[in-house]
C-alpha cells in the first residue's frame, strides 16, 4: 500500500477472502469475507479470477 494502492484483496480458499482498505495492517482489521459450500462442484477453473472480477467491478460500480 506504500505504492499507493489502496485496496488489497486476499483469497484464502475454503476460508473466504479479506479485504486490507488504506491503513489497515492487521488481519483482525480487514474487511472478512466468508464463502460458503457448494455441493456437486464440477470444475473450479477460473472461479478465482470471476471472484476477483465480481470484486472489482462491485468496488467500481460503489465509487462511481
């Protein structure tokens, strides 16, 4: 974030996701994002780059 982003989003799998916003350094502080199962889950292929997508275009569409 000293580059001067000020977003940093962090997949974790299984355990969600967390969301690091300007000034925040600790993991208890970040915005946490749970996931949730899925049963019958074919292929994951790009399931972590639509998330990410989805992330990003939701932070547009709020800031715009």
């Amino acid at each position: 974030m000293k580059k001067g982003v000020s977003e940093v989003l962090v997949t974790l799998g299984e355990a969600g996701s967390m969301m690091f916003e300007a000034g925040v350094t600790k993991p208890e502080d970040a915005v946490r994002g749970k996931c949730f199962k899925v049963d019958n889950v074919v292929d994951t292929t790009g399931a972590g780059d639509c998330f990410r997508a989805a992330c990003v275009a939701g932070r547009h569409y709020i800031h715009a």
